[in-house]
C-alpha cells in the first residue's frame, strides 16, 4: 500500500494519535518527520544533550554512578 495513502487512512480512523501525525517510518510521508529530515537533530536534541552532561556531571561531582546517563551520552557520540 501506497504510504501516504496510508497516513491518510490513519488520520481519520482509531489509529490516530501523535505518533502517526507527527512521525512516519517512511520518508517523505510527513515532512517535518525525522525520517523526512535524514532523521537529523534539532534544537530538542541539542538541549537534551546539554542537559544530560549537566547530569552526568552533577552525578560525578557527588560520586554518584549514573551509567544509564553515561550510556546515553557514550551512544549519542557513537551516532555523531
């Protein structure tokens, strides 16, 4: 089935919801979609990064082992 066809289907049945209005697997389908961008970051993503080293800093600075937060950052520079 055709994508946008799809989407369509989707915005006026029960399977409307913010995820199929705001994000689309399919490029090209909802254009301010993160597959549409190259799934590129905006804004969001760089606040949240600034906010996670605060974080893991904060933790550190208190000797606290945050390695959910660590991973987070490790993964995010492993996508860069």
């Amino acid at each position: 089935m055709d994508p946008k066809v799809l989407q369509k289907i989707f915005t006026v049945s029960t399977a409307k919801c913010w995820a199929t209005d705001g994000t689309n697997p399919v490029p090209g389908v909802i254009p301010t979609a993160p597959s549409s961008n190259d799934y590129n970051g905006g804004f969001a993503v760089t606040l949240l990064k600034k906010d996670l080293k605060l974080g893991l800093e904060c933790a550190e600075a208190a000797g606290i082992d945050a390695e959910f937060t660590r991973k987070s950052m490790d993964y995010q520079h492993e996508l860069e």
